[in-house]
C-alpha cells in the first residue's frame, strides 16, 4: 500500500514537472492591443488651390482671373485620436493649426501681409497593415477639412490702399500612410505623410479700410475644384 502511495504521487510530480516544461516552451502571447492612443505631432503642411474665376465680380476694382496659390507653413502642431477596436482596424481623428504661413501665386504686386492661419481636421477608419509588439504600419482613409485666412494690405485698389481679407474651407478624400515604432507599453514614435485630394471650396473675401469700414464682400462655393494637400508629419503617442 505504501509502495502504491509513492508511486502515485511520484506519477502526479512528473505529470506536473511535464507541465510546466510544457508551458515554457510554449511561446509567449503577445500583448493586446490598447483601446485607445492619443498623438502629439509636429507637421509640415503644404496645399495648393486651384481657383479659377473668369470675371471681375469675384475680386473688385481689379482683373483677377486666377487665384491658384500655394500655401506652405513653417511648422503645424497636431493632436490625433485613435480609437483601437481591433489589432488590424481602428478609428481615427486628427487635426492641426498652423500660423505664419508663406503664400505664393496670388498675383497682387505691392502688398503686406497681417496674417495667415490655417487648419486640416481628417477622420475616417485605420487599418493596420502590419502590428506586432515592436512595430506597425498603420493607413488610414477618410474625409479632409482645410481652413485657410488671410489679411493683406493693398496699395493699388484705391488711392488710400485697402485691406483685403480672404477666407476659405475645402473638402475631399485624404489617405494617410505611417510607421510607428513602440519601445514599451505606454510610448511609441511615429511618422507618417498625409496626402489629401479636395473637391469642394467654400471662399469669400472682403475689402475694408484702415478704420474697418466693410465695402466690398463676396463669397463662392465652387464644386469638383481639384486642390490637393500634402503633409509629412513626427510625433510621440501615448498609449492607454
């Protein structure tokens, strides 16, 4: 009886003992992915408008018939959301505001300028196209926004000058193609280049004095007038 106790619980040790070696050679599973990231970036946005107006109702007192510009910035600062659903799909939404931009194409020869400021709002799904513990390769597609304004002072539209203020917003389809690199569970780096294709611009523009006084404004919604926008971007994400 003894002997059969023994041996019993010498069967239960190696059973266990094969267990065990058994789960160590099992390969680690890998870390789930989290709910949610948030992104911190810095960003050089460009966007070039193709504005095209045949007549002179649009700009007064001039014969403007192209307003085609570019529009560069020194630097965009930029917050993302990432709404993490599964380890391959994902929601997105990123936005960013840029000041003192340089502008380029607008065709008025004496002027100065008080201001520029823009923004680009994007949201729409992210696909992991590669995600392990290390590294991923997230591409997104969704809907663009881009603000733009300006001030400029201009010498030639009265003998006193005037100032002329411009607003726009344009919207299109943008695709958004990255790598992150993620040392730890709670910090990664990332880069990534926005490319964004606009279709529909909302414009308006008003002349003024140097005491405000508002005597000219007009505005135009133009539909399937192709601008596009690029946007190479670095940043640090914190992971939640």
């Amino acid at each position: 009886m003894k002997k059969l106790l023994v041996l019993l619980i010498a069967l239960i040790l190696v059973s266990g003992f094969a267990f065990a070696q058994e789960d160590e050679l099992e390969e680690p599973k890998q870390r789930k992915i989290e709910i949610f990231n948030m992104e911190v970036s810095i960003g050089f946005p460009i966007h070039w408008t193709n504005g095209f107006h045949d007549n002179d109702d649009f700009y007064a007192f001039s014969a403007h018939e192209m307003e085609d510009k570019l529009v560069t910035a020194n630097t965009s600062v930029g917050l993302g959301l990432i709404f993490n659903f599964t380890k391959v799909f994902g929601f997105k939404f990123d936005f960013d505001f840029f000041y003192g931009a340089k502008l380029a194409g607008f065709s008025t020869p004496t002027s100065d300028y008080n201001s520029l400021f823009g923004a680009n709002v994007f949201i729409g799904p992210v696909f992991y196209l590669f995600n392990n513990d290390l590294l991923r390769v997230p591409f997104a597609v969704g809907a663009h926004m881009y603000y733009f304004a300006d001030d400029l002072w201009v010498l030639q539209m009265n003998d006193q000058g005037a100032w002329v203020s411009r607003t726009e917003l344009q919207f299109g389809p943008m695709v958004s193609l990255g790598i992150q690199f993620h040392f730890d569970n709670g910090i990664y780096i990332f880069n990534r280049t926005d490319v964004g294709v606009d279709l529909i611009r909302m414009h308006s523009i008003r002349y003024y004095d140097t005491i405000n006084t508002e005597f000219v404004k007009n505005e135009c919604v133009d539909f399937i007038n192709v601008n596009w926008s690029v946007k190479p971007t670095i940043g640090i994400g914190l992971k939640y």
